[in-house]
C-alpha cells in the first residue's frame, strides 16, 4: 500500500484535507497561512490571515477581511496572492497562488449576520486599520458589515512539498487540469 506522499492523487488528497482541517480546527496550522500580496508600489507584504473555507472541487480558498486594511488596496492594485502552510506533523510544505476577488456590501452580508459578536469586532475599527495613532489602545472597535470582506481565491497554482525520508515536489496547475507534475526539491 502506498503511502499519501508517494502518488500525485495522494499529495492532491492531503493537500485538499489539510485545508479542509484548517477551516474545520482552530488549532491545525493550516487554519492561519500566511497570505502574501504585493503592495501597489511593488513591495512584498506577508501577513497571517484566518482560513474560512476550502472547496476542492471549484479550487477556490476564502479568509476575511477589514474592506480598509492595507491588503484591500494592494489587491485592488494587483489581484493575486500567494498563501504558505506549513504543516509539521506531515512534514508538509503546501504553497497556493491564486486570483482573488474581493466581496463586500450586500454579497457579503448574509454571511456577517452568521458571525459570531465577538469575531465581528474584528471588522469596523476606528481609525482605519494601519492609520498612526498616538498609544497602543488609541482606537475603538466598532463591528460594521460595510467594512467586512470576504477575500475569493480561485487557486491557480499548487506547489507541495514532503520533507519526509526523501523529499518530494509537485506542481498542479488549473490550466494543466490538475494534473501534477513531480519537480526537483
């Protein structure tokens, strides 16, 4: 019997599974990636983001948003992202690119009233998020849908990796129909 690493249906699988546990379990790493972006004047922004959701068979990922943190605007700028997990217990490496699109308003509402009070806070802050203020706690939290986003990312690329015994790389891409194709680790 083979092991999950050893076929490329078998990394699609684990790769799929693994984002699935991350919406489903607070606690697996895969629940927060690393989302990065590029800023409208060409710098590299990372950042942690919280995993909504992971559908394999549409190959689309979504997090949440403030409509007026700086990733809005590098993205209505450049509407691309790269998200990075890394999964220790699997010793898994799982790198997505993907186009995104970004909902707010009335797409999004629906889904704002199913958010718990406490989540909600994070979305409607005043000043905006990244505006300079004088402390630390100069801002207040005041939840407002009209400033909750909902970020799509339809998955173009996936690059894993398995660092187990011997290392293993494969690419899927949406326009190869993902199909893998082993790489060089």
């Amino acid at each position: 019997m083979n092991n999950w690493f050893e076929t490329s249906q078998g990394i699609w699988t684990k790769v799929w599974s693994t984002l699935g546990r991350g919406v489903a379990d607070a606690k697996h790493p895969a629940r927060r990636p690393t989302f990065a972006t590029v800023s409208p004047d060409g710098w590299p922004e990372a950042r942690t983001v919280v995993l909504r959701s992971a559908d394999p068979d549409s190959a689309q990922v979504t997090v949440h948003t403030d409509l007026f943190s700086d990733k809005i605007e590098s993205l209505r700028a450049t509407p691309r992202a790269a998200l990075h997990i890394w999964d220790a217990k699997q010793d898994l490496q799982i790198r997505l690119q993907a186009e995104v699109a970004i909902l707010s308003g009335p797409q999004t509402r629906a889904l704002w009233d199913k958010i718990p009070d406490h989540a909600q806070q994070s979305y409607g802050v005043t000043p905006p998020p990244g505006t300079p203020i004088d402390a630390a706690l100069a801002y207040k939290k005041d939840p407002d849908p009209e400033t909750f986003a909902i970020l799509e990312c339809r998955v173009t690329h996936i690059d894993a990796v398995h660092l187990g015994t011997d290392h293993r790389r494969i690419r899927f891409s949406r326009l190869g129909h993902w199909h893998g194709q082993w790489l060089s680790p």
